[in-house]
C-alpha cells in the first residue's frame, strides 16, 4: 500500500496565533522554511532551520518535565496506585536530567527532531550553579502544591470513569481548518464538564483565551452545554488557581478571535512543495524586541549582532 502524501496544510492552536502574532518572520521559520527537511539530500538550510524550530527554551523544558510528570500521577491514579509530592518531584527531575544529558553532551543529534535540545546550549549561554537549583527548586515546589494545594482536590479525587482529557492532541474543524486542543486534564460530574490547565509560569492575559478555546472545543466534541463548562487556570508554581469565567458571550468573542486569526493565516498560507514563498508576507514584524528570546536568532538576518 502507498503511504499517504503529507502536504502542508494550515492548522491552527492558541499557541500557533501567538507566534503568528508576535512575528511573521518566526512562524515562517517554524510553519513553513523547514518542511520537507526529512528528503534533503545532502542536509542543508531546511534541516538547520529544523533544528533550531525543536530548540526549547530551559523554562519551557522544566515546564513540560512538569506536565509530564503530572501526566503519569493520573495514570497511576487510574491504574489504582497513587504518586507522593517527593514520588512526583523525583518524577519531574529525572525526566529533566534525562534531556539535560541529552541536550548537554550532543546526543540531540541522532535524532535532533526527536530529541531535547535546549537553546541555553545551542546558543552558548552560562547557566550558573544558582540558576540549575532555582530550576530544581521549582519542579519541587511545582509537585508539592499540585499535590497538596486545597484548590486542587476535587482534580485529585476525579474518578477515572467520569474523565474526559488527559493531555490529549485533538482537533476539530472550523473554516475548513484544523483546529488543535490539548486540555491538559478535563473530567465529567453530571452535566459539569471542569476543564485544568497547568501552568508553572505565571499568569498570563492569553491563559484566558487559551482555556476559552478548550471550552469551545469540549462544546464540539463532546457536545458540552456552554452553561455547565468550567475552566481553571492552575498556576502550581505559585500556588494559585484562577476560574475562568465562560459565558456565552466569552465564547462568542473567543471564537470571533479565532475566526479572525484563522483568516489571516489563510491569507498567507502556502505550501512549500508547490508555491514559491513571497517573502514579503513574513517581515520580521517582531524584531528587534521579540528577537532575544527566538530559536531562530541565530539564523534570521533580521536579529540583531
């Protein structure tokens, strides 16, 4: 049997906007510039451009240590085990050593699209003694409070048979578009449908949003009624739990905003097997101030020397 031809095809997720909104120039790098890597032969641009799109950030690494480690509490707890906050921590430290080795001693490239790479790393920068033990501290501090935080106990105690997500990729079709979610843990009681996002950042205007869009995503696929949603922030690096309101009219203007971006990603969308690329739909609108923190810095030559 052929395999299927992959194209590429527009998509969009609350994280995908964002990038699209703080510039142009970087989602090209990311959506577009390295695709079809895999059939470079000899490897060249694209498959650089690849590496530096798998770059993450040391936060963003121990954050998703976190949400991984989180993820195997609930497995164990449907499973009928159960996880420490110490169990939980050595859980989340271990998987951030594993990529720290990984990313540290080059071993990122034997499989660099498959692999942790950290940009502290690609880019040379000094990571001090106090900055690695604020990390540590951290996923500590991260496990401690989601297993013992109050706000968190009706998550906790949810039984298995009444959830409905756990940090799972889904889509959905909107304006012909793919749309993505990944609630990092939804469960039912009667008609309630809670959905949890956790974050080990702080809190952050678009983490509304964000949830809002999980919100019209359980209204799609598991024909959730608007009025019984309820979504929470859970910022478990901090300690504190923010509820987001949903109403119908959060909703609507949620998804007006999707619409909204979603149109403007069509307009420039294009696939690199067959179009040629038009450069001037990717200005680097998010020099020079959003260069500092990009993966591709070191490739743009719109970022600064």
């Amino acid at each position: 049997m052929a395999l299927k031809e992959i194209r590429c095809e527009l998509s969009w997720s609350a994280s995908r906007a964002k990038e699209f909104l703080r510039c142009k120039r970087e989602y090209w790098y990311s959506r577009y510039a390295s695709w079809g890597w895999w059939k470079e032969e000899p490897r060249g641009q694209k498959f650089e451009i690849m590496v530096h799109k798998t770059l993450s950030s040391l936060p963003a690494y121990a954050g998703d240590c976190m949400h991984r480690a989180v993820e195997h509490w609930f497995q164990l707890r449907r499973a009928g085990s159960s996880m420490s906050a110490q169990e939980l921590y050595e859980e989340a430290r271990e998987l951030f050593r594993e990529g720290w080795r990984q990313s540290s001693s080059g071993g990122w490239k034997a499989r660099p699209n498959k692999s942790t790479h950290l940009e502290e790393h690609h880019y040379g920068r000094e990571l001090p003694p106090e900055r690695l033990e604020a990390v540590r501290a951290h996923l500590e501090r991260c496990a401690k409070n989601f297993c013992e935080m109050p706000q968190l106990e009706a998550v906790r105690a949810a039984h298995p048979d009444g959830w409905r997500s756990l940090e799972s990729l889904d889509t959905y079709p909107f304006l012909g578009t793919k749309i993505y979610a990944v609630p990092d843990f939804g469960y039912q009681e009667g008609e309630a449908v809670h959905i949890w996002d956790w974050k080990t950042g702080k809190p952050r205007q678009e983490d509304r949003f964000q949830l809002l869009t999980y919100a019209l995503y359980a209204c799609e696929k598991w024909g959730a009624d608007p009025e019984q949603i309820h979504l929470y922030a859970a910022y478990i690096g901090t300690g504190e739990v923010q509820p987001v309101p949903v109403s119908i009219e959060a909703l609507s203007q949620a998804q007006d905003l999707v619409s909204e971006s979603v149109r403007e990603m069509m307009e420039v969308h294009y696939d690199p097997d067959v179009d040629p690329v038009q450069m001037e739909n990717w200005q680097a609108t998010g020099a020079p101030d959003a260069c500092q923190y990009c993966r591709f810095r070191g490739i743009c030559d719109a970022a600064p020397r």
